[in-house]
C-alpha cells in the first residue's frame, strides 16, 4: 500500500493534471497537496468564500435552494457534482474534506455525519448552536479519527479585526507573567470588536409562501417548524434563536476563541455567566449590552456590546499590568522585559498538513467545543434573562433545569444527532 | 383604571392597610390592568424593569396567564409581539419556582383543552417543552397523534427527561398507525436513553419498514437499544458492508457496541473484533479507528495486539489514533515496538510516531527522534523537529542548536521557530555554535538574539560588523539596536562613522536606543560634544532628533534651510522621525515652501505618517490631514489621507472626503472612510450624512461590502435622513448673510424704515470688508460684524477658523445676537489671551475662560463645535471640551436672559480672520402655547405650555417635556404620578391627550399627593378602552368616568395618534367631561353615591372640596400638552372685596 502512495508522489507529472480524490488511493493514502478535494454544503453566502479556499479543489456543492446553487455552481469552471441533500455529497466518493457553511442548526449533525464516513471536516462557526451538539460532535471526531478545522483564524493569524495586533505578542506577554493573574479581557467596539447588531430578528414574521426553489423543510432540519417568511432564511436566520444567536452566534466566535486561547483556557470552561440586556424575544434576537464570565480562577471574559462601556477599558486588565488596543501596554519598559521570555509554542496553522499529518489543526473540535461553550452559554443567559452559574466538568449548569434542558434541544424528525 | 378584581386574600390584606400604601401598587390593580400595564412594558428594558413586570404579571396567576394566551392571534397572520414577550418572560420566570411553575404549566395545559389555533398550541407547547413536568404528560400525548403537533409534543415530552413522559412516548407509538407519526415518535424516544423502548422499535424493524422509518428507527436503537438490538443491528449494518449511508446502520451498530460494553464487556469484545477484522478487509480506516476505541476501552482486550495492527496497517489516521488512544509510554513493551516500527522506511509510519512522541513528552528518546532530523521527507523532518520542541529540555537545545550548523534551507526555519519557543536561555548554547555555523546559521543566531534583545552578545554582534560577509554583517547592523546599552555610545558613534550607507541607518536606530535611557539634555551634551569633533556632522542629526528638544528641532530646522544635498536630506530624514507632535509646524513650512517634487512627495508622506502615529483628536487629526492634501501627488497618498480621516469622527471629514468617492482610483478608500464616520456618529445623520452613504453603498466593493451595506441600511432606517447640519456658507458668495446693524436691543427700537435704511448701509460695508478667496471667507481687518440673515434658536454649529498672524489677532462668533464665544492669539499675554480660545469672554458671573488651551499655531486653521440650547453653551475646540455646559449671560442687558431666538454673528475685531465649514443644525422647538383671546379674557392660567414643569410636581423623572409635551416614559409597570403644585375645587381644566395601544393613565383632581387619588380624590379615567384587551371593562371604568362612581360614554376617542381634546369642568357635586366635543359625562357625584358607588369600594375623597390636578400613571406611554385652567373663586373673592370695602 505505501508503494502506491509512493508511486503518485514519484509520477508528480501525471498528478499535477489530475485530480485523484484521497478515496481513490484508499483513505488514508495520502495525494500530493494540491490533488485533497471538497465538497462545500451550503453555498448561499459564506460557503461560495469556502470555494476559493487554499489547498484544496472543489468536486460537490450542495444547497437546499436551487437558485444559490446554479449561482454558485457557475463560480465553477470544472464540471462538479452537485446535490439537495447534505448527505448525498458526504456519500461522494470523489470529496475527502467536507465544508459546511450552513445556519448554525445543522453544523452539529452535518460534522457528526460526514465524520461517520471517514471525510474530513472544515465549518463555519459558530460551531454548533447548542453545547450538548458541541459534545457530540467532539466525541464523533474522536471516535472516527478525522481532522476538523473551524473557520475562524485570529487564534493564530492577522490582527484580529480593530484590535490592531494579532495574538500572538499578547500570548506571549500573558504567558510570561507579566501581567499578573488572574486576567479579565474586554471584548468591546472600544477595541475595535464589532458585534454586528443588524444581526437581529423581528418579534413578528407574517407568513409567506414558501419559494419554489427552496426545500423549506430541509431548511429547518431539526429545528421546530415555524411558517415561512423570507426574513427567516437566507442571510437573515442569524437574527432567529432556532439557528443562531444573533451578533454573539454569528461573531462571537471570532473573538472568544482568541481570548480563550490566550487565557490558556482551550480545555476549560467558565463557572459562570451573567447578562445586561434587554429581555429576548422567545423567537427573534435582540442586543444586548454586556455578558461576563468568570473562571473557576477568576479570569474574566466581559462583552460589551454596541457602544456600552468606556474607551479607556483595557483590552487585558491584570494586577501588574494593562494592555491596550494596538498592543500599548502600560508597564514601564515592557518590551526590553518581554524578550527574554520564550515565544508561544508553536501551533498547527497549516490545515492541508494536518490532513496530511493526522495532527490536530491549530483550532479544532476540542478548543472549538470550548470556545463554542462560552457563545452558547452566554445565548442561553440571555434568553433566560439571568445569571448562570456551569460545572465545567459536569458540562451542565448548576442548579437550573430550565437552562439544563436548553443545553439539548429537542430535534424534529427525522433528525437526531448521534 | 383600578381595583375591581381583587381575589379574596389581597382584598383581606387591603382591608388592613391604610390607604396611603396602597396607592399605584400592582396589588392594587384588577388582573386586566395588570396584565396591560405589563404589556405596556414590554419587552423589558434593563433587568430590574424585567424582574418587576414578571413580578407583576406572574402575581395575577391563571386568570392573568389566560388572558394573554386569547390575546394571541395564529403565528405569522397577525404580530403576537407582546404577549409573546410576556407569555415567555412568565414561563422563564417561574422556570425554577416550584409553585408558581406549576400554576404556570396548568394554565397552559387549561389553554391547549380549549380550542385555538394550532400555531398557538405549538407555542404553548414549547412552554411546557421549557417548564412542563410528568403532570403535563397526558395533555401533551393527547396531540401525539396530530400531524402539525406531533413534533412539538413529542420533542416537549423528550425535554421532561422522565420514565413517565418516556413511556408516554412508547405508548403512543404502539397506537400509531400512520408512518410520519411513527417516525415522529421513534425520533423522540431515540433522543432518550429509555431502553424499555427496545423490544417495541425492534418489532417496528422487523416488519420491513419503510426507507423513513428504518432510518430513524436504526438511529433510536443505536441510543437505546441494549445487547438484544447488537444482532439486528450488525446485521442491518452487514447489508450496507460497513459504508457509510444515509440510514447509517454501521454507525447504530457502533453506538451500541460502546453502550452495552460495560455490561458485557467479552460480547462486545468479540464483536468490535469482528468489526475490526472487517474494517480492515475493507481496508476502512476511520471504522479501524472506531472499533479499536471500543477495544481500547475493555478491560481484557490485548493492546500491544491493537498496536502492532496499526502499525502494521502503515496507514497513519489508524496508527496516529491508536496511539493517541492508549498511552503506550507506560508500556515497557508497547514502547519498545514503536521505536522498532518507527525504523521502518514509511514516512507515514514515521510521521505518525514522531508526532506521538512529542505529544506524549516520551522521555529518553532524543536520540531516536533525532535520527529523522535529516531526514528526506521534509514532512518526517517536520515531525521531528515539533516533537523536540514539545519534549523541550536541555538535551534537546543542544540538538536543536546544532541544526543550525546545517546548510538545509528546510531545517533552519523549523529550528528557528522551535528555539523561539524554547522555554530557558538559549544564549550559551547559540554562542557555542555560531562560528561553526554556515551564513544562514549565523544569520539565524542574530535573530534570535535580536528576538530574545541578549545584551550579553553585544560583543558577538558588534564584531560581525567587521566581517568579511556581506549578509550575516547586515543581519549583525539589524540586530544591534536590540543588544545596545548606553554604555556602547561611544563605540557606536566611531561605527557610524566606518559604516556603508546602507547599515549606517541601523547604526543610528542603534544609538538612538542606547540614547533613550539618557534625559534630554544629557544627549545634546553627548550628541553635540560628537558632532562638534566629527567632520561628518550630518551623520547625527538623528541622534539630535531623539533628543526631541527645541534646541535640536532648531539646528535641524536652520541646517535644513541652509544646506543643500545630502546634508539637508539628513536634516529632513531626523525631522520625519521626530516624536512628538510640534515637528508637524516646520514640515507644513517645508511642505509650503517647496522647490521640487521629491520635496513635496517626502514632506506630505511625512507629515501624513506623523499625523498618523499621534495622538491628537479625531478634530485636529482632520484638520492637518485636509490641509496636507492639496500637497499630495499620488493615488497612495491620497488614499492613506482618506483612509486616516475616516478615524478622526468629524462632519468635515465625512464632507471632505466625499469628492474623492467620484475618482476611481480613491473611491473605495473615500467611501470606506465616509462610512466609518457616518456610522460611527449618529449625530451627524440627517439629509446629507443620507445622501453620501447612499452613494457609499453602491460603491463599495471588498470582501466585507455585504456587511457594509447591511450595516449602512440599519443605520439609514433607524436615523433620520432629513435635517441635520446644513452649510450657512456656500463658498462663492455672502448670500444667506447681511452687514450689521447696531445690537438686538437698539434693533427693535428702530422703526422698520430706519432699520431697512441702516441695513442697506451696513450691507455695503460688509461687502467691503468680508471677502470670499478660495471657498473660503475672509474678514479683510477692517468693517464690521458679518451676521446670519436667519435667526437661530437652539442648535449646534461647526465652524473652522483661522487667525492670521499680524497685529493683535482677535475674533469670536456671536451666539444669537450676544458676544461671543472668544478667538485671540494666545500669544498676546497682555490681555490675558494665553488662557486660549472658545471661552464665553463676555461672562461676568458664570465661567467665561476656557477649560483648556486647544488652540493650534497662529495661521493653522482650528475648528470649533458649538452648542447653545436655551442659555447654555457647550464649546470644543480642536476636539477637546473648553466650555462645559455654560450660561452664556446677555451682553447688552446683563438684567435680561439671552434672546431666545437671534442672528448668527462672526466678530469683526480689526485683524484678518478666515472662516469656513460653516454648519448648523438648528434643534428644533415648538412654539409656546399661548392662551386663546376668549380664554385669556375668561380667566383661565397656562399650567403647561411646552415649555417647562414649572407648575407641576411629582415624578419628575417618569415624566418628561419632549417637543412641547409632557410624555410619561413609565420606569415601572404602575408608572407615577405628577400633580399640580397648587390646589384646585371648583374649575374648568382643558388639556389635549395622545394614547399608545392599551394606553392607561388617569386624571386625578380634588386629590391629596399622597394615596390612591381615585379614592383619596377623584380619578378620571383616561384609557385607550377600544384596545381588545379592554373589552369587558365595567362601564365605570371606560374613558372619562368617575373612577368607580359614574360611568362615561364610550366611543369618542380619537383613533390612536391622534390628539384628544378634553375639557373637565368640576363645579360642586357636579362634574361634566366634554370629549373631542362629546359630553360623554355628565352627573352629580353626591347622587351616584348614594346607595353606594358602582365599584361597592370607599371612596372617602369624594367629596373633597378641593385637592390637586394629577396625572395618574400606569405602564403606558401617554403624551399630554396645552394644559390650562380657569378657577372659580369668584364668591369667595367678591365676599373679601366687601369686607374690604367695609372697612
């Protein structure tokens, strides 16, 4: 079997023109980089980037809305496959990673899926949308063995958004004790974090009937039927707590991870989260002005969200020490102090080598699990309207059974996720 | 609207409480009221609001909870908005409240026994899905059986995780004879753990289900099934030969496997060894992976057999599980066999391995790791290297340092980056290898002694700066900076003098850091005592500009206008990387002053990259930037320019850049950054703020334009596009502006004629001394004021200025008529100018300096922003807050307040002045209201007239003016109330009302402040009673009645929005409502209570002969004006007059 592998790499001419799916040379015999190919669920608005993604070529599409798949089909030189059925392109044997750039809803059962058959994974955050998902999925990656890859980067590239630096430097400082601890980090507009607040829903949808190009009832999967209006779909299902959470489902990962990262926290979740906000809509999301969590060491997390709060807040506030945004940090000489120390250690940012190395990509089902956690905690405060307080060994909360039962949500046939 | 409803144990508490205590309390309120006042509320603003309306709704019980569940109309036919809010908020309320939980849930189950919509009965069932226990069980199996229901009622049974609703479930399923039902049901129960459930589902298997039900059907056996269900399911998952497929039996079997393994750990031994075996033949490695998990997790299972069959499988997502899920490093003989099977000539093998190695930190396995650092497969070279960088150590420094010796491009970056990481000093170990080192090697060292900023190798570095190589001596200039100290100094200034061009630059960075621990002055002294025996001079103008003192800026500025060629380079190199702000001055002097292009493009890029770094005000930030734009030749620069105004949050800015939207080259960069300020400032939004995002909206084309537009249609729809800041100042003309004439007092004493006759004058005057050059408005030094033709009430206004240097420069801008918000030249000490600009200099009792000096160089163009609403006066200058809320006092009649509305003046002051971005956004105010002629002469008294809440007391905070009308934004459900300051009997009171939906409030009158005014006085009812929840009102509680006591006529409200126009006329026992011109009551109060009031309470106010006018406040919003009052004390009045007379 290795000479075989061996074989293609030698004949790298004949590879270069062709693309040989990672199935055909039997899983786990691994093509040359540029010959990993995708199928992409989902291409309505964020799956057509997922298109042009470095390393890998794209063989299957699928869209439950006809129209955004001729569209995004037609993105497309190469003759692809293409399907209605998530499950159809997981069946493909010509894909080896599958891309799910669907509503939050089904991120959970399509990862757990298309782990169950052996492809490798690339989603859309958040995650998932509820933490008993989040769960599965990270017990379907590790039972199956495959690679999972969340699409959001700031934990090891770019200056995340406004903040003017990226993580690194920050790691670093916080991992030389600098700063001091415990930390609270403020995720605000101050420091250029932008919650996306349009991402909200209206508390009344008149029905409408449903177009013919859209397979409604797939749209909604497992989540409860509710009649159809156009506002419920498309880009708009982020304002709807049946497949999303609003600003914090659709960013909040973006900026959690990060902080979750580097408050060395990937394995870990807060034991508790309060909420300043207007009350929630049982259906439609609203906004908010603040969620804290707390650490079982007192690390703190604070959103802040529109224009709530100060800008003079630092971006990192520790008992030794502030940082703010554009990496100012407010002890005397800190740069010179900083060099001695070591740099963080080194993450797995190459996703096409993880595939390759069967490592764990830098953000995977498990640190993702946990940032995830942290969005969803604060989604379920918010509906509530109160604080709650987590074990995060029991991975449940303490003392609330009505939060408890948000923490799995009951699926409408014929879906269930395990 | 009150009372009425009580339920008996509030009515006993009532009995016993004294009346003061029970005025506006929710208690005190009928069920209906409560739960409008409640809707009313919501959605719950802050959390205490929240809190307090559930209080108040959860209080009114069933027949509350009821009430709002008929409110609800069919989902997506009519908006449930509100009741949903409420219906919601209740449920999560009482969510961990035993009690009141339950009567929560009872009512919903009551609620789903009668007949509603079947969208209702889903809500509700979602309910109960939240706050639902085993008592709802037979209701919610009662829709088990419906199509649109049976989803919802069978996911809310799941949600109780109980043996009972479980069961409930299961025996529905035996009863159902449709197949979509089935599947509902079976999806359920797959979503529990309930294994009782088992036989029922395996008998639906074997009948040959459809493809739908098999489905799920094997999904609900692979949760709950125990060891009875492993032979069907290996069987169904045998049929599709292990694949992956739609019903995905492989992965039900797999389920099951790892549940029943506890129980009977040697069954499921043998069976995940079959499924391994047939993975394997199938050659399957992620099911490898899946099957050897479970075995892994049996206690007798062979693992070293688990092992050495991934191993042998060569397949890396095998081996790389395996590994991961038992640690062998423990395991003497699993150890052994890994290290054996790493020699084996697979890089995938070997990839596998290193990798584990790493992760594992495995112990005492350098040397085996090390043998693949040079490996070929730069993957397994890879592993390698992160896995001695995971193990970490001093071993492994020693190995990773000696990579460096090597000459493979591939290894060196990866032993780059695992040393930056190594935790502990690197410094002796890169030392050691240095010299041994190839170019690439070396070049390494030096960063990362850069990195780390090792002093201790200052020497090491230093003298690679006299090497006979070219790159590693580059790398050595680069890394000096971090590895000087002062100490260095002199050595340093003899290697700039010896240094090529090129590296000389780093050598300067490198002085200038050992500098920096040294004061100021101590660097001249260094510095200059250098250049003085130095022939090369200009070599330390950099070192003079870190100094950062004035001394140094004006040798640079006089050497710069002195010398030519590279000397004056030099001077402009040092000036460009100035720190501080006040080098901005001389290079707006060179950028002015110019000979040739390579000037101008060197002096924009400079001043742009200053204004840039610092950290000056969004205000002064713009102002420098419009200025160094008309000096910008290139598209880069231009675009640089825009992108940094669209940070500085100024209303010129977002008007400045919007020209540039129409170039090609600029638009992206001019749109970004007039959406950035757009959105960022609400206050700017109006009709042109409108007009320019639009416009940005369809330029917009970069990967985030679909959020930009979705961001700039929110802003659009929530901020008005009219109105705004409008320009008074068109640029080419005086029109809109006239000369002036004497002040607002001598004005209005002049006759029109003699008035027109002086403006003709004063106009031709202005005309002489106000001039327009460049767009921009110029007072020549000579003439008079220049002043507004409109006049101005409240507003805001933005205007720029600047002084031009020459005798005494001195202006100010007339705020309605009055002197003046001051302008002068804070370099005339001698009248006290240095305190600076935008103070209200004419102030004698109230502030008039400014709080801070923000005014920039004589010359430069500064910019104010002005607020005057009624007599206080807000100022910025340059950005920063000179003048906080200040009353601006009436220059002409210190006696007087300023004018209320009045001309716009800019000062005339004898020294040239420019202006320009002249905006104002006038605040709008109504006109007061003014009494009637035939009310004036009948006597009646302004209580209110838009204007103020002199007359009024109470709930100040509640109760509001807002355009001329009293609203009630009410913090709390049972909202406040406001009452008259004075006491009135006998009266006519006229006032005009506006309702919100279910709008409830109250007009008090003949009460005492404290108590419930509709039994310590009289309340008139005022209700919005056509909302449908008003639709059983008892007639003495429709609008206009005698709370209680004498019912209204309904049906003359204005529709809601409209202003109602009432008229109360209280005389004696009488009392008379005129309704929008209705009488719609009309009754004698001793006579309706005869036999007792209608209500059956005590009223012992009744009858009071007088009290205040209150408005009575529920949860609603209400909007009130033109309240006034006529008394009649006329007898009394006429009895004192004859005493009087008498006497």
């Amino acid at each position: 079997m290795t000479t075989r592998r061996h074989f293609l790499k030698t004949v790298g001419a004949l590879s270069l023109f062709t693309i040989v799916p990672r199935s055909v040379l039997g899983r786990g015999f691994i093509a040359p980089s540029d010959q990993l190919t995708k199928g992409i669920i989902g291409v309505g608005g964020m799956g057509r980037n997922h298109i042009y993604y470095d390393g890998t070529r794209v063989v299957a599409m699928c869209d439950v809305d006809k129209n955004h798949l001729t569209q995004a089909a037609a993105l497309v030189k190469d003759k692809i496959n293409l399907y209605s059925d998530f499950r159809d392109l997981i069946l493909d044997k010509n894909v080896d990673i599958v891309h799910i750039a669907t509503p939050p809803h089904w991120h959970g059962i399509m990862s757990v899926e298309a782990a169950k058959a052996g492809k490798d994974i690339f989603c859309e955050k958040p995650m998932t949308r509820t933490i008993g998902e989040g769960k599965r999925l990270m017990e379907a990656i590790q039972q199956n063995g495959n690679i999972f890859r969340l699409n959001t980067w700031f934990r090891f590239k770019d200056p995340f958004y406004g903040l003017g630096t990226p993580v690194k430097p920050l790691k670093k400082l916080i991992q030389s004790g600098m700063l001091g601890w415990p930390l609270k980090v403020t995720i605000s507009k101050q420091t250029g974090f932008d919650w996306k607040f349009f991402w909200i829903g209206k508390n009344y949808l008149e029905s409408q009937p449903v177009p013919k190009e859209l397979d409604y009832d797939m749209w909604l999967g497992p989540a409860p039927y509710k009649p159809y209006n156009v506002h419920r779909v498309h880009q708009n299902f982020r304002g709807y707590w049946d497949y999303d959470a609003g600003g914090l489902g659709d960013m909040g990962q973006h900026y959690i991870d990060p902080v979750q990262y580097l408050l060395g926290k990937d394995d870990d979740s807060p034991i508790k989260v309060e909420v300043d906000a207007p009350q929630q809509h049982p259906d439609a999301v609203g906004t908010w002005q603040s969620i804290t969590y707390t650490y079982k060491d007192g690390c703190q997390i604070v959103l802040w969200g529109g224009d709530y709060g100060k800008p003079d807040t630092p971006y990192i506030a520790g008992p030794k020490g502030n940082v703010y945004k554009n990496f100012v940090c407010d002890i005397p000489d800190w740069e010179k102090k900083l060099a001695g120390y070591p740099e963080p250690a080194v993450q797995n940012t190459d996703f096409i080598e993880c595939v390759h190395t069967r490592q764990k990509f830098a953000l995977n089902e498990v640190n993702g699990y946990h940032s995830a956690t942290i969005v969803n905690m604060g989604a379920v405060a918010l509906r509530l309207n109160r604080t709650l307080n987590y074990d995060p060994i029991k991975q449940e909360f303490i003392n609330d059974a009505e939060a408890n039962r948000l923490l799995n949500q009951p699926m409408r046939a014929p879906w269930n996720i395990n | 609207m009150k009372h009425v409803k009580y339920c008996i144990s509030i009515l006993t508490v009532c009995l016993f409480s004294i009346s003061v205590l029970m005025a506006q309390m929710p208690q005190n309120r009928t069920v209906s009221t409560i739960v409008a006042d409640a809707l009313a509320q919501l959605p719950a603003k802050t959390e205490a609001q929240y809190t307090q309306t559930m209080k108040d709704l959860v209080s009114t019980g069933e027949e509350g909870l009821m009430i709002l569940i008929k409110l609800m109309n069919p989902p997506g036919v009519k908006s449930n908005e509100a009741t949903e809010f409420a219906i919601s908020g209740w449920t999560n309320s009482v969510a961990n409240d035993n009690a009141k939980r339950s009567i929560a849930a009872d009512t919903y189950e009551k609620a789903l026994g009668l007949t509603l919509d079947k969208g209702i009965k889903a809500f509700l069932i979602r309910q109960l899905e939240v706050i639902g226990s085993d008592e709802n069980i037979d209701i919610l199996s009662q829709f088990l059986f419906d199509n649109r229901l049976s989803g919802p009622s069978s996911q809310a049974l799941i949600a109780l995780h109980s043996e009972k609703a479980n069961n409930a479930l299961l025996a529905a399923l035996s009863d159902a004879t449709s197949d979509d039902i089935k599947i509902y049901l079976v999806n359920a129960i797959g979503q529990t753990d309930y294994e009782k459930a088992e036989p029922v589902l395996l008998g639906l298997l074997k009948n040959n289900p459809p493809v739908g039900l098999t489905n799920v059907l094997l999904k609900a056996l692979g949760n709950v099934g125990t060891q009875t269900s492993l032979g069907p399911l290996k069987m169904a998952a045998e049929k599709t030969n292990y694949s992956y497929q739609k019903n995905d039996a492989t992965s039900a079997y797999i389920h099951i496997l790892k549940n029943v393994a506890g129980m009977n750990p040697s069954y499921v031994q043998k069976s995940a060894n079959d499924l391994l075996s047939q993975a394997t033949k199938l050659n399957e490695p992620n099911l490898q992976v899946a099957a050897t998990e479970i075995l892994m997790s049996l206690p007798k299972t062979n693992k070293i057999q688990l092992l050495k069959n991934a191993l042998k499988s060569g397949n890396i997502i095998y081996i790389t599980n395996t590994l991961n899920a038992y640690t062998f490093q423990s395991d003497k003989k699993g150890m052994k066999l890994i290290l054996i099977k790493l020699q084996e000539p697979s890089s995938d093998v070997q990839t596998a391995i290193l990798y584990w190695l790493g992760n594992q930190k495995v112990e005492n396995v350098i040397s085996e790791i090390s043998k693949y650092l040079y490996s070929t497969d730069k993957t397994v070279q890879a592993a390698a290297v992160r896995s001695l960088s995971k193990i970490g150590g001093k071993a492994v420094l020693t190995v990773l340092v000696q990579l460096l010796k090597s000459n493979d491009s591939n290894i060196i970056p990866l032993a780059k980056q695992a040393l930056l990481a190594y935790n502990g000093d690197i410094s002796g170990a890169l030392t050691s290898v240095f010299n041994d080192s190839g170019d690439k090697g070396k070049t390494t060292v030096l960063q990362l002694i850069a990195a780390r900023q090792m002093n201790s190798q200052y020497d090491l570095v230093y003298n690679q700066m006299f090497i006979d190589n070219d790159s590693v001596k580059a790398e050595a200039a680069q890394t000096l900076k971090f590895v000087v100290t002062e100490k260095n100094i002199p050595e340093l200034f003899n290697l700039l003098e010896q240094s090529d061009s090129k590296n000389a630059e780093f050598v300067k960075e490198a002085i200038n850091k050992a500098l920096s621990s040294l004061t100021p002055d101590q660097q001249i002294a260094i510095v200059s005592d250098r250049m003085n025996k130095s022939v090369k001079s200009s070599l330390y103008y950099s070192a003079l500009a870190n100094s950062g003192t004035k001394s140094a800026m004006d040798i640079l500025i006089k050497t710069y206008n002195t010398k030519t060629g590279e000397t004056k380079q030099a001077t402009f190199d040092a000036l460009a990387k100035w720190k501080s702000f006040d080098v901005v001055y001389p290079l707006l002097d060179i950028v002015r002053n110019a000979k040739s292009m390579d000037e101008i493009n060197q002096s924009t890029d400079a001043i742009v990259s200053l204004v840039d770094r610092s950290v000056q005000t969004g205000a002064v930030k713009s102002l420098f930037l419009q200025e160094v734009m008309q000096f910008a030749q290139t598209d880069r620069q231009k675009n640089e320019i825009l992108r940094i105004l669209g940070n500085t949050n100024t209303y010129q800015a977002l008007l400045f850049v919007e020209p540039f939207m129409d170039v090609p080259a600029l638009r992206e960069s001019a749109s970004q950054a007039a959406m950035n300020i757009a959105l960022n400032n609400p206050s700017f939004a109006g009709e042109k703020t409108a007009t320019i995002l639009e416009k940005v909206s369809k330029i917009l084309s970069n990967p985030d334009a679909g959020y930009q537009r979705e961001a700039i249609r929110k802003f659009l729809s929530e901020n008005s596009k009219e109105g705004g800041f409008v320009s008074i100042f068109n640029g080419k003309n005086l029109d809109g502006w006239k000369g002036l004439v004497g002040n607002p007092i001598t004005r209005t004493k002049m006759s029109l004629k003699e008035l027109a006759q002086a403006q003709v004058k004063a106009d031709e005057e202005a005309v002489k001394s106000w001039a327009i050059e460049n767009g921009e408005l110029i007072f020549t030094g000579s003439g008079s004021n220049l002043c507004t033709n409109k006049k101005y009430g409240d507003f805001e206004m933005l205007i720029d200025w600047k002084l031009y240097p020459g005798k005494e420069p001195d202006a100010g801008i007339y705020l309605r008529g009055t002197p003046q918000v001051q302008i002068w030249d804070t370099a005339r000490v001698n009248v006290g100018a240095q305190v600076g600009s935008g103070g209200l200099y004419n102030n004698q009792t109230n502030p008039s300096k400014p709080l801070k000096v923000a005014d920039l160089k004589v010359g430069e163009w500064n910019t104010f922003y002005i607020k005057i609403i009624g007599d206080r006066v807000t100022v910025y200058l340059n950005g920063e807050l000179v003048t906080d809320n200040v009353i601006m006092e009436n220059y002409w009649d210190i006696n007087q307040p300023i004018f209320p509305f009045e001309q716009i003046e800019l000062q005339a002051h004898g020294s040239k002045v420019g202006y320009r971005n002249i905006y104002v956004k006038e605040i709008i105010r109504p006109e007061p209201f003014k009494l009637s002629k035939e009310e004036e002469k009948e006597g009646f008294k302004i209580l209110f007239d838009g204007t103020n809440m002199h007359q009024w007391t109470g709930n100040a905070t509640d109760y509001v003016t807002e355009n001329g009308n009293i609203v009630i934004y009410p913090s709390m459900s049972f909202g406040g109330n406001l009452y008259t300051k004075e006491e009135y009997g006998d009266f006519v009171y006229r006032f005009e009302f506006q309702l919100t939906p279910g709008a409830n409030n109250g007009l008090g009158i003949r009460t005492p402040m404290e108590g419930d005014a509709a039994y310590v006085g009289m309340e008139l009812q005022i209700l919005d009673n056509e909302a449908p929840m008003y639709k059983d009102l008892h007639e003495y509680q429709y609008h206009g009645s005698v709370y209680g006591v004498i019912p209204a006529k309904r049906g003359f409200l204005k529709p809601i929005g409209e202003w109602n126009y009432e008229e109360v006329v209280a005389k004696g026992d009488t009392i008379k409502v005129t309704l929008n011109g209705t009488v719609i009551l009309d009754g004698n109060i001793r006579e309706a209570a005869k036999n007792g009031t209608a209500d059956k309470q005590d009223h012992p106010g009744l009858f009071n002969k007088k009290g205040h006018i209150a408005f009575l406040g529920h949860g609603s919003v209400v909007k009130f004006r033109n309240i006034r009052i006529k008394e009649w004390k006329m007898v009394k009045i006429f009895k004192r007059r004859n005493k009087n007379e008498h006497i």
